[in-house]
C-alpha cells in the first residue's frame, strides 16, 4: 500500500482538489466543480472536459469509486453519477498533504514562507 | 446544446458513452446560469477549447495504454514479434534505400536557383544525336538566340598541380566566364570570372572547389589574389566556390576561363564545348528548342561546308541521365517493391495466424466485457508498434546500404555521390511503414475481432474459416508472383550481364597495367620533348623484370569516347556522320604489342616514323571495310585530322567506346609525328604495360623512373586492364548483385510463406486426417492431398508471375544487352527454382500430416 501511494505521489493539483472536495461526503461532477470553486474562492474553475478526464484516471487508479447511493428521488437527476473517495483516495490525499506540509515547513527553513505560530 | 453534443464526438467514444450526459448536463446548466449573447458565446468558445483539449489528452492516454499493453503482449511472444520487425525490415528497409536513390538521382531538383530553367545545348550530326559545339557555333548562338538569359560552355581539363606538396593531377573545367551567372550560384569567398578574365590574353585565373581549397591549401582564406601554379602556368585564385557546388561533375576541382582565341572559331567541325543556358523566365524548353532549330537552318545557310546536316537542341539539364541509368534505378524500384509485397503478404499471414491462435484468449475478453472496439484498438497497436519497431530498423538498414548503392549515382549528374539522409527520406520511411501497418495489420486486426465472441469459445481454436484461409493463400500466391518476377527479371540480367562480359574488346586484358602522366603544356609545346619523355620511361619499364611490353596512347579503350574526326578518302570531302568518321588516337612504338592489339597487315607505328618523314596511319579493319572493301589498303592515302596519312599497317578492331557500344573505325597515328604546338590535345596519356609478373609488383619501380624522367610529372589513374574492364560493367554488376539479393530474400520468404501456410492447414486439418487414417486413406493419399496443395499454390503464382516477368522483361530490354525478353533457358530455370521451393516448403507439412496419429486425434476430440 505504501509503495502504491507513494507512486501516485506528487499529485496533480486538480486531482487533489477533487479528493478534498470528496473527503467529507459523496458527490456528483457537478457537485465537485462547485465544491472546489467553493474551496479556492473561485480561484479553481473545473470544466467539465477536465474534471471527467481526472475522475477517469482516479477511478482507473482506485482513489475513488463511483457510489450506487443516491440521495431521495425528488433531489436526484437519473444523469448524475456519485463518486466517493476510497481509502486508498484517502490515504493518498493525506500523502499528499504531508508531503506539502514538509515543503511548507522547509520553505519557512529557508525563510521563503511566512513563520506563523 | 447540439454544439455541445457534436463537439463531444472529439473524445473517444467509451469515454463519450462514459460521461457525455453528465457532460452535457454540466454545460447545459452553466449555459443556463450565464446571462446574455456575451456571456454564453465565451462559454461555448471556452467549451470548445476545453474539449479539443482534454479529448487529445484522453486519446493520447488510452494510446499510451493499448501501446504498453501491446508491447507487453508483444514481449511475450518474442519469436512472433522478431520475426514480424524483420519482415518489415526486408521490406521498408530496401524500399527506403531504393526509393531514396531514384528520388535523389531522378527527382530531386539539382542544386541550382529554378534548375527547371537550366538547358543543356547540343549540335545534332547524323548518327550523333547529342555532340558538343564548336566554338564558332556556340558564339553564333549566343549572338542570335533571345531564349536564354545567358548561354554558357565549358568543358573538361586536367592539370598538374605543382607546389603544393606532391605534384597531382586534378580534374577542373574550362568555363566561359558566364557559366557561374547561368549557373546563379554565389562564390563562396572572392569572386567569379568576369568578361575581363575570358578574353585571348588575360591572365591566369582559376577558382577552386572547396575540397580542393581544404585539401591543397588548408582552407586558407588568404588564398584569393595568390599565384599557383596548373601545368606550370601561373593562375591566381580569385575565388573558392560552396562546398555543395559540383560542376560539370563532381570530380571538378578548379575552373579556369576559356580564354578563346580568334583561331578556335575557325573550326566548325571541332566539337568540345558543352553548352548550358539558362532559359528566359516564361520561354518553355520547346521554344527554345524551336529557335535553336531556327538558328541552326540559318547556320546551315550561311555555312553548308561545315554545318551541312547539323543541327541544334535543348535538353532539360535534369534530363541529361542515359535511357540505361533511369531503367537501372526503375528496375531496382520495381525489385523493392516486390520485396515489399513478399515481405508484406508474409507479415499479414504471420498477424492473420497469430489471430487465429488467439482467437479464444480475445473471446474470452470480449466475454468479460471488453468492447471489440478496444480489442481492435490494441490490435492496431500492436501493429502499429511492430511497424514502427521494424521501420526504425528498417531506416538504419537503408543508411547503412546507401553508400553501398551509391555507384548508381551517374556521374553525369552534378550531385553528391552518396543520397544524403534527410527529412524527406524519414518521411518516407514513416509513410511507407504506417500504409503496411495499416495495409497489412487493419484487415487481420478486423477479421480477429469479428471472428472472436462466443463461437470462439465454443469451438476453440481450430476454426480456420473458409474465406480467412482464401485470404492467406491469395497473399501466398501474390508473394510466388512477385518471386517469379524478381527470379526472370535477376536471371535475364545476370545472363546480360555475362554476355557483356563475354563480349571480345579486341585487346588483351589480363597482366595489363596502366597509369596516366599527362603532360602539362605548354611545358611539353615540343615534339621533341614529348618523345624523349616517351622513349625514356619506354625504354626503362621495357628493362623491368617481366615486362614483355610497353606503350603510350592517347587514352585507354572504353575510358574515352577518342576524338571523333572526318575522314575524307579520295579527295571526297564527308559530311561527319556516324558512318563517316573514325576515331583517332596518338601512339608510340610498342603500344599494340602491350595492349595486344594483333597487327593483322603490315607494320605498327616504329621509331622510323618521325615528323620529319610523311605522315603515316595504322587503322583497323573496320576502316578498311569501309573505304577499301575486298582491296588492298597498304600504301593507301586518305586526310584526316588535316593531313593525309599513308596506311602502314591494318589492326584488329576495339571496343574503344565501351563494350556495349560499337566503336567508329579506329585510326592509330605515330606520337613522333604529331607537330610542335599540334595536336596537344591528343598527347598519349596513358602508359601500358604488359608483364608477366604482377602489375601492383611493378608500381614502385615505374614510379621512380617517372620520377626520374620529370620530377614534376604527377601520375594518376594506376589501374589494371582487368579493373577497367569491371568499371565498364560496374552499374550493372552493382544492380544485378542487389536484384540477386532481392530474389534470395524473396524466394526463402515466400518458401516460407507457402511452409507457413501449409503448416497452418496442416495442424487445423489434423482432426479430417485422422478420420481418413481411421477410414483407410493411405499414407500416401495424405501425403499426396499436402502437396496438390501447395503444387497449385505454385502453379497459381507461376502463370501470372511468368506473364508480368515478361511484361518486366520488354520494359527494360534496352538493358539486356541482346538477351531475349521471352528467354527460354531463364524463364524455365525460374519457373523450376519456384517449383523446388514450393516443394521444400510443402514437404515437411506433408510429412506432418502423414504422422497424424489417428488413435491420437480422437481421443484428443
């Protein structure tokens, strides 16, 4: 498992994105493009074309699945499809995290990045 | 939406399938969010971006994918997959070196501004379609013609080259000082000549070739404006042309202007300038060609002495290559390319076998749900890939062989010897590899996705289909054609090339030696000189051990074409035509003895014959035939070269031009009789020496008595009689060693491809064996059916290919040399080597088949 993680490592930062927006509950594409605008305050704009084009790639390197629950008939649109992330997805993305988080802290090191407290 | 939808059909369509409703759904919705024209163009415009690019991403991806799979799989059957790359590799790989010959040689434009334009010029005598024109001609030309933008002549020279370390001879050109402006290309450093320097008088100046710049002066740019020194005259450099720049040949190493005097316009009938212009922009070769007809009528007009019956014409510069040179490149291509189907047809059948083998591994797939479109997809992959692996190798082989095939290159062309490798040689290597991947791997790649699914399953791997076999014998009986082709066309030419071969030139051959001094003028202006020259190295090489003889001539038969002159017998003067010249070259005592020219009546030219004693000839039989038929010629007069010569002696005739081509009478005149300032043009150059020791054991000593006898005097062209004799045949003995090559490969491949096949059929039809052998069919019954099989594979392949071998045959019959299209003796050769072959190749199948084990194959059903 580790070595399967560390070959998915560095992440794409679209990738990423997706697995945060994943992180707390289930959703579909449309979901996830706003989910992630929400994050970055609109700075990340997924279009379709790119965010399909990653959730193949994640589903084919197993760190999502595409989910069979859906949410009450009235909320739901028969087209959408549900993505959930895997543990796999999980671990990765925290991975991915610490392996920024070391960045982060060598740039402090190095005095290219803000000391907070 | 539609938009959407439509632009959607760029990603491939799993992917579309996949997620193009969400897709639609998300854009629908933003399109809905977004308000105004404004607002909704640039979400379409981005839309459009977006998808044009994340749909090449996707394929790249799934193509990435299948190709690793597909090199994956392909690893894993390496005897499969190395055979296949070397299939290609046969067959781009001669296609490639082939095709990039004939480009180079027949299609490329020459290295000159718009070479379209660049005509060469030409005086027509009767029985000479192509001579060059006499000075006074070529200057009416020029005075009369509106055509060209300028019209040029030059010829060829040699000097010595002293002072610049060992003395050598160099190949240059005499050139009008108009020919680099016709030409349009630039000096490299310094200048080119100007009218000033091509005038009687002017003083020496020469430009040199770059090689000769490197190789003689080191690549000094300081060189322009210095004296060297050509045949002790001294010429200052004033210029050094591109290295890319070859002209007339690409032997020529300097240039040195013309410098006509009024003399040389006074003969009409001394041919040696080739002329080349440069047409006019708009003017088309055939208008030239009109008002050079025009001019020539005039001429005729004005002189009907000396310009009766000639004529003048333009031939394209591109055009200049013989009949013979363009049939040898076309009949290579013609070679690759049945190279190319052999080699092809087998890779099809070898792709066509390994889908039938993995019929139920693809069935299996298909039943777990892989789409056939992917199965396809990672079928061509796996073509594409072996096509590439084989075209990249195939492309080193055509590199490597390049050089090997550059002696095709005629020399009459003013390009590099060797095709240089460039872009649009990979290009089509590229091209050719993707039409035989898509060619030969679609049609199996498609047939394996169709035949695979539950049948598959069902009835496992022995199901060979009718119409597949059909297939794969029809690519069988398409590589026996092309074998048949290749084994005529081979035969024929290696029976031309023995017939040439075999061809007497009317001189000795064997035990020859020759080597050129050519005496610089005007050092050697002297008669008297020249002779103690002559009679000095004579008379040392004469005393070498195992020299029986030895002798000048003007130049050896078959490397000059001679000087062609009138003769005029009986007071009669003749026009020159074919069948009135002969060919003139000087002699010393000794020569027919070396050459052993046998002397048939009279005498050879001796010592006695000096130029102080009436002018005397040696002439051939032909000369005799013509002039005095059934008489007899000794004592007889005729002019020639000026002078009347009294006949001396009669000699065997020579093939002076070539052995390919009939040679004017020959007439032999006496070197000592030649005048101070005569006809230095004809100096004997060429040393012979016949001995019975080996002639490369004699170099050094001949060496240092040339030394001696003119320190000066450089020596080039050391070469036997016997190694002129092999240039005289070297094209052909260079194509026909390539076409024996191409019809070994063709033949062991398609040996194997009727092995293959049969081999195949033979393990599918192991079960209907078995049944006969437990029904009571004989051994021999079986054996027999395996072989009328392959038998009439053979025969199906052996009617058309002898009928296309003969179509082949009367295309290129000018290259036979007198050998029969329709000749017997190789077509019955072909036809049995193709039959022996396909015998081979069914043999061991039949004898499969015969050890089917009957017991065996049920239980196994």
């Amino acid at each position: 498992m580790a070595d399967d993680i560390k070959a998915l490592l560095p992440l794409q930062p679209t990738t990423f994105h997706i697995l945060l927006s994943l992180a707390d509950e289930d959703r579909h594409g449309y979901a996830i493009i706003l989910e992630v605008a929400r994050r970055t305050q609109g700075e990340l704009k997924l279009s379709a074309g790119t965010l399909y084009r990653s959730i193949q790639r994640m589903l084919e390197a197993g760190l999502i699945v595409e989910t069979r629950t859906r949410p009450a008939p009235e909320m739901d649109d028969e087209r959408r499809r549900y993505y959930r992330i895997t543990p796999l997805g999980k671990a990765v993305a925290e991975a991915e995290a610490g392996r920024l988080r070391d960045l982060l802290k060598m740039a402090r090191l190095c005095g290219v990045a803000p000391r907070t407290t | 939406m539609n938009f959407y939808r439509l632009l959607l059909h760029l990603y491939p369509s799993s992917f579309r399938a996949e997620y193009g409703e969400e897709m639609s759904a998300i854009f629908s919705l933003q399109l809905g969010q977004s308000s105004g024209v404004v607002a909704k163009c640039g979400l379409c415009l981005s839309a459009f971006a977006e998808i044009v690019f994340n749909a090449a991403l996707v394929h790249w991806e799934i193509g990435r994918r299948d190709l690793f799979h597909s090199a994956r799989s392909l690893l894993r059957s390496p005897g499969f997959t190395l055979t296949a790359i070397l299939l290609v590799t046969i067959g781009i790989g001669a296609n490639v070196a082939v095709f990039t010959l004939a480009n180079f040689v027949l299609v490329r434009p020459l290295p000159f501004p718009e070479p379209d334009r660049l005509m060469k010029v030409w005086e027509n005598h009767p029985g000479y379609s192509r001579m060059e024109l006499s000075p006074a001609n070529y200057r009416d030309v020029i005075a009369s013609s509106q055509s060209f933008t300028d019209l040029a002549a030059y010829n060829f020279n040699s000097v010595n080259l002293v002072g610049q370390g060992e003395p050598q001879r160099i190949e240059g050109s005499s050139v009008t000082a108009n020919l680099f402006s016709v030409l349009e290309r630039p000096a490299l450093i310094g200048r080119y000549f100007s009218k000033e320097d091509d005038r009687a008088g002017a003083p020496g100046t020469v430009v040199l070739s770059y090689s000769l710049w490197q190789a003689a002066f080191g690549g000094d740019r300081e060189i322009i404006g210095k004296a060297i020194s050509l045949d002790d005259e001294s010429y200052t450099v004033i210029g050094v042309m591109p290295p890319d720049f070859r002209f007339p040949t690409r032997e020529t190493q300097f240039w040195t202007p013309f410098r006509f005097k009024e003399l040389d316009y006074q003969d009409r009938n001394n041919n040696y300038l080739d002329g080349i212009g440069r047409l006019k922009p708009g003017v088309s070769a055939a208008q030239a060609g009109s008002e050079l007809s025009l001019i020539a009528a005039r001429l005729r007009g004005q002189y009907p002495k000396e310009n009766e019956a000639v004529d003048l014409s333009v031939v394209a510069m591109r055009d200049e290559l013989t009949t013979e040179s363009r049939l040898l490149l076309f009949g290579l291509c013609g070679a690759a390319l049945c190279v190319l189907i052999i080699a092809c047809a087998n890779l099809a059948n070898l792709l066509l076998a390994r889908s039938l083998a993995r019929q139920r591994e693809l069935s299996i797939r298909l039943s777990l749900g892989a789409g056939r479109r992917n199965l396809l997809r990672q079928l061509l992959s796996e073509s594409v890939l072996l096509g590439l692996a084989g075209g990249a190798c195939a492309t080193g082989v055509a590199i490597a062989a390049l050089p090997l095939l550059s002696r095709l290159v005629p020399n009459a062309l003013p390009i590099q010897q060797v095709p240089p490798v460039d872009v649009q040689m990979l290009l089509f290597a590229l091209g050719l590899t993707l039409l035989t991947v898509i060619g030969f791997g679609v049609a199996p790649a498609l047939q394996t996705c169709r035949g695979a699914g539950f049948s598959g399953l069902r009835v496992g791997v022995r199901t060979g289909g009718a119409g597949r076999q059909g297939a794969r014998s029809a690519l069988v009986i398409a590589e026996v054609v092309a074998s048949v082709v290749l084994l005529v066309s081979s035969g024929l030419l290696i029976r031309a090339l023995w017939r040439v071969q075999s061809v007497n030139p009317g001189f000795r051959t064997s035990g020859i030696l020759s080597l050129r001094t050519e005496l610089p003028f005007p050092k050697y202006n002297k008669t008297s000189m020249r002779e103690q020259f002559y009679s000095k190295v004579l008379t040392d090489v004469r005393r070498l051990p195992g020299v029986t003889d030895a002798g000048y001539i003007t130049a050896l038969p078959m490397t000059w074409g001679g000087g062609i002159w009138p003769v005029e017998v009986n007071g009669r003067s003749q026009i020159r035509t074919a069948g009135t010249s002969a060919s003139l070259r000087f002699v010393t005592p000794g020569l027919f003895s070396a050459l052993g020219i046998p002397i048939k009546l009279g005498r050879g030219v001796s010592e006695s014959d000096t130029v102080d004693r009436p002018w005397v000839a040696v002439v051939s039989e032909s000369f005799v035939r013509r002039y005095w038929p059934n008489e007899q010629p000794i004592g007889r007069h005729f002019k020639f070269g000026f002078h009347d010569h009294e006949v001396i002696g009669v000699v065997g005739d020579i093939r002076a031009r070539g052995l390919e081509r009939t040679s004017e009478p020959q007439v032999y005149l006496g070197s000592q009789q030649d005048a101070d300032d005569g006809f230095t043009y004809y100096a004997p150059k060429d040393l012979v020496i016949h001995s019975s020791q080996p002639p490369e054991q004699l170099l050094p000593a001949i060496r240092q008595i040339l030394h001696v006898s003119d320190p000066e005097q450089p020596i080039s062209d050391v070469r036997t009689m016997d190694e002129v004799m092999a240039g005289e045949t070297e094209s052909r003995t260079i194509q026909m060693r390539v076409l024996v090559v191409f019809t070994g490969v063709a033949i062991v491949l398609a040996g194997l491809g009727i092995y293959g096949l049969l081999a195949f059929t033979v393990s599918m039809r192991q079960q209907e064996f078995g049944i006969r052998l437990a029904l009571g069919a004989g051994q021999g019954d079986i054996f027999k059916m395996v072989l009328v099989q392959g038998a009439w594979l053979a025969v199906a392949g052996l009617v058309p290919g002898l009928a296309l071998a003969y179509i082949a045959a009367r295309f290129m019959q000018s290259l036979l040399a007198g050998v029969r299209p329709a000749d017997a003796v190789t077509f019955s050769a072909a036809a049995a080597l193709c039959l022996i072959t396909t015998l081979m190749g069914t043999l061991f199948p039949a004898l499969r088949a015969v050890r089917s084990d009957p017991t065996a194959i049920m239980r196994a059903e």
